[in-house]
C-alpha cells in the first residue's frame, strides 16, 4: 500500500483529472460515497450489527496458507500491519487498525440501516469551504438516501463553496437537506449521534483558526463519534503534527491512498480506525509518478522487496545453507545484550552464530545459550572491556562468517571510532551497526571521509542515537522520521532502521516502509538487541539489506503482539518473551 504526501496526492489528482480525463466531480462523488458507508458500518457496529459488506479481505494463496499457523492465515480483515486481524484474546497495545476497503458500485438496499435503527441517528455534518466540505455534502445526500437523518453545519457562507464544491452545495440545497452556518445560532450537539469532520483536508497547513478551530473543539467536547474525511482536521497531512485544536477521531476515511500524517505519531493516535477507500485514481499512478513510500505489508514485503514472511525452508538443507553470524557485542556490565542478539539470529533461521566477546566473560557466559558458540575476541585482561586492539581478532574471526553484527552491550572505550572504522572499512561483508556502534560513529566527526561500504550495511537507531548522527535535537528528528531516515540511508548509502512506534526502514534508493506491527508492551530493555540479531540472521540467509531489515522489522514486531497475547497483558513482555515468539 502506497503513503503519500500531500503534494504527490495534489499531483496524482491533478493527473486523473486532466491527463486521465475523469472529472474532478466524479471524484467527489466517489469521496463522499465512500464516506457515507463508513458511516453506515459505524452505526451498524455500534448497534450490535454485522458489518456492511464493502470491506476486502486480503488473502494469500492456498500454498501459502498452508504454511500458516490457523491464528495467523489471511482469512480475515487486515490490521494495519496488512495481516489478518488478531485472533481473540488479550490486548497487545495496538488495537488501532487500518482497512483496505473497496467502494461498492451503489449504495443499495444493503447499504441501508434497519429502519428502526435509521430512526435513532442523526449526523451532524461539519463543512468547509474547500473541496474537503464538498465530500462532507456528499456523504450528506447519501446518507439521508440511506434513511439516516443529516445536517449539514458550514463553517463560513456557503456562497464561500467554489468549483465542485459548490455544485454539490447546490444539490443538497435542492434536495432540502437541513444546513446550518457556524456563528448565527447556537448548535446543541446533544441532538445529534455522530459527526462527520469535513472541514480541512491535505491542503490546509498550520493551526485552524477562528470557526474552524471553534467547530473542531465543539465536536470533540461534545463526545459524539466522529468520521473524518481524509484527515482529521487540525493534523498536518505530512508529519502527523497535531495542531490545537485537532479532531480526535473514531474513524477517518482516508481517500485514494495513505496520507503519511496518519502512520506518524502523534498524528496516528487522532485518526482512531483507518480506512483507505479508492475513489477512482487508478493505484498505478503511484509507481508512474515516483511515490516511494509503503505501508510495509506481506504484499509488500513480497511484492517490492522479495521477501517471503512464511520464510519457507529448503527440504535438503544444512546448516551451511543458512548462513553464519558473528555478533560483536557485550561486556562486563553489558553481557545480556549480546546473548539476545545471538538467540534472536538463531531464531531468525540462521544456521550459526558465534558470539564475540571479552575473553574474560567466556567461561562465565558458557551455557547461557548451547546453541551459540562462543569466541574470546580481547586479551583475557581486558576485565571484561572491549578495547582498540581488539578490532585485529574481530576481523579474523569474521574471515569465516557471512554477517557482522557490531554494537549490542558493546560499552565505549578509548580508540572506539578507530576501531569501528576498520570493521567498517576491512569488514566486505553485510553488517549491522546498532547500539554503542552507532554511538561511535555519530561521535567520531569523520564518518563523511570513511569508505563506503559495497555490501550490505543496515543501522538500527532509535531515536535518540538518530539525533545524535543528524546532529539535531530528537523533538526535531520525530517531527519527520520518514524525510530524516530516507535522507540519511540515500546520502550515507545504507538501509536505516529508525526505530520506535511505527518504525521507519529507508532503503539506500530512496524507498522507504512503514511498519505498524509491534506492540506497547515492547518498549523494554533488549527488544532493540532483539531486532538486531533478527536482521542479521535473515542478512545471513541471502536477504538484501532492504528485505532484511523490512522483513525483520516485520517480524519483530509481530512476535512481539504473540508475546503480549501470551503474556496476558502488553506490560509483561520481557525481550526473551519476543525471541520465543519467533
């Protein structure tokens, strides 16, 4: 699934309409189509009612199912992370969902509410004067076609409406449909079940002002549901800023394609439910016109990077064939995490991992984990420290192992830029930097002169240590995690792993994923450790930088939502919790 901009959506529209030939009307009417049967869903839900019958269930191939846990096969509504809904059972934290819904030709008979349900709504419906406001009037005339009572509430004169806007302004009008304008009498909300937020769309830029700021702080107080129309007025299209005030939504049908404001936090946290809903611009307009931002899904994981999430085995195959893993990490203080980043490539489905660490905490660390192989890495004085001599012994155990994996529990020590500069430079094959390896190279101040790296090279900061290699305070770094990853991954020519709620994998072309598994109950000492040996286990199946870090960014994340379930409540999930659920 595609995110876009609000400039690329302004771009794509332009397009349809004028090269395409599809009228700027019929849009509208698709828009606001769209909008009433969501509408109409919400009622139904909240009556206790089936689901009206316009959602699409993605689905896998019979093969693929087969290899699918029964929970897990795609034989239900999709989350936001593209795979089907959670089966029943506790809360993992992340019950906001997106749907992709295609728009039924008509709004029939099955699209009406029962009429003595009909009965019990009226919508309020907040309009703009921009194209926005012309959707809001349309969702108004086909909801009252579905026997639901409306009115419509205009922010300024409707005399304000232009364009297409205001035709649909003049139907409604036609047709008596009750309107009221904002400022000359008061609105008692307590008449009404629900709203439609139609006021502002991608277009708008800054805080609302005057009626529009007054309309969106009534809604919110009054504690009705609201249905936005693309966006919730007040949150920026880009970012996912939320200005004061901002719409808190229930629902937000979001029309043609994803806006990037809305798998952003804060901004994700004020659209409630999302639905994407086609209205008639033709999905391959995206690729045509360079939109290289996804919502990362299994569709796309297979479909743009390759990777396949039921990580099929090959029946004759060995050890050897799944690739070898050196970890490079731990330390005196610091021992536990390496050993989650060895466990975790193991159960990534690497071959073999062999952990590296300070002589000293050989003996003590054998049998934390009988799958790992352990290697001393320093001199046995070292007291349990990694030092600047160490790189030499580093880069000979790597001669036989296929992925490097620098960082986790590594500690700092005098020389340690000196001495990630030769894993960096030395090292030809895929590497993973993460941790205090990448504190190390935001504080060495040459990272700009050192080599670039052929092979694969994938780093995993969170948001802090993100900051700290921009050079920009982290407030400023989480306005635009998706700009600020995408230019660092094609400036530096590696594939970035920003981490954090909906983290952001940039690729060294320029494309970018957005990930929506995971779960609250993972922001937790080690589950970035945890992430590390993930990606460095699929580096050493074969995967590309790219697939690698998208496809174990995915898979983190959903063994972290398995954890939580397991666990009973998102809180009780450890980093081990999260390897288990592999």
């Amino acid at each position: 699934m595609y995110v876009v901009t609000s400039e690329q959506m302004r771009a794509l529209d332009n397009y349809t309409i004028r090269r395409i030939g599809i009228p700027a009307i019929a849009l509208m009417e698709n828009a606001g189509k769209a909008i009433a049967e969501e509408v109409l869903k919400l009622c139904l839900e909240r009556h206790g009612g089936s689901r009206l019958p316009s959602t699409a269930v993605a689905r896998t191939s019979g093969s693929d199912q087969a290899c699918l846990p029964e929970e897990e096969r795609c034989d239900r509504p999709t989350s936001l992370s593209g795979y089907p809904a959670a089966a029943e059972g506790p809360s993992t934290g992340n019950e906001r969902v997106i749907e992709m819904s295609r728009p039924s030709p008509v709004i029939d008979g099955d699209a009406r509410l029962p009429t003595a349900l009909a009965a019990q709504e009226h919508w309020l419906i907040l309009v703009g004067k921009g194209n926005n406001g012309g959707d809001g009037v349309v969702a108004a005339r086909h909801l009252r076609d579905a026997g639901i009572s409306v009115t419509l509430l205009y922010a300024a004169e409707p005399s304000a409406l232009a364009g297409e806007a205001a035709v649909q302004r003049d139907a409604a009008a036609a047709l008596g449909i009750p309107a009221l304008v904002h400022g000359r009498a008061a609105v008692d909300y307590g008449a009404y079940t629900g709203i439609v937020d139609a006021l502002l769309g991608t277009g708008a830029t800054g805080a609302p002002r005057g009626a529009y700021a007054a309309l969106i702080q009534a809604a919110n107080d009054s504690g009705l549901p609201i249905v936005s129309a693309d966006i919730p007025s007040g949150l920026d299209a880009d970012t996912g800023a939320r200005h004061e005030p901002c719409i808190s939504a229930a629902v937000t049908v979001c029309l043609a394609f994803l806006k990037r404001g809305l798998v952003q936090y804060p901004g994700a946290g004020a659209a409630g439910r999302v639905v994407v809903r086609s209205i008639g611009i033709p999905a391959s307009l995206c690729r045509e016109q360079g939109v290289g931002t996804h919502l990362l899904t299994p569709h796309v994981l297979r479909t743009e990077l390759g990777a396949d999430v039921s990580r099929r085995r090959a029946p004759d195959g060995h050890k050897g064939t799944y690739g070898h893993v050196l970890t490079v990490g731990g330390s005196r203080t610091m021992s536990g995490a390496g050993l989650l980043a060895s466990r975790a490539a193991l159960r990534a489905g690497c071959g073999l991992v062999t952990w590296a660490l300070p002589a000293s905490l050989v003996l003590p660390l054998s049998g934390a984990a009988p799958e790992v192989m352990l290697a001393p890495a320093t001199e046995e004085e070292s007291g349990g420290y990694w030092n600047e001599a160490s790189a030499e012994q580093v880069l000979a155990l790597a001669k036989s192992r296929d992925v490097l994996a620098v960082g986790p529990g590594l500690g700092r020590f005098e020389g340690d830029a000196r001495w990630l500069r030769r894993l960096w430079e030395e090292w030809e094959g895929p590497l993973v930097v993460d941790a205090d390896a990448l504190n190390m190279l935001s504080a060495a101040g040459d990272f700009g002169t050192w080599k670039p790296r052929a092979a694969a090279t994938v780093l995993t900061p969170h948001p802090g240590e993100m900051s700290r290699l921009l050079g920009i305070p982290t407030a400023e770094l989480q306005r635009d995690r998706i700009g600020a990853a995408a230019g660092f991954a094609t400036g530096h020519g590696v594939t970035l792993v920003l981490k954090g709620a909906h983290t952001v994998v940039a690729s060294p072309d320029g494309q970018t994923y957005i990930n929506t598994t995971g779960t609250s109950g993972m922001a937790t000492g080690g589950t970035g450790d945890v992430l590390t040996g993930i990606i460095a286990g699929l580096l050493a199946q074969g995967h590309a930088g790219p697939s690698a870090a998208a496809l174990g960014v995915w898979l983190h994340g959903r063994a972290g939502e398995r954890a939580a379930r397991h666990r009973g409540h998102p809180a009780s999930v450890i980093a081990g919790d999260v390897i288990e659920a592999l």
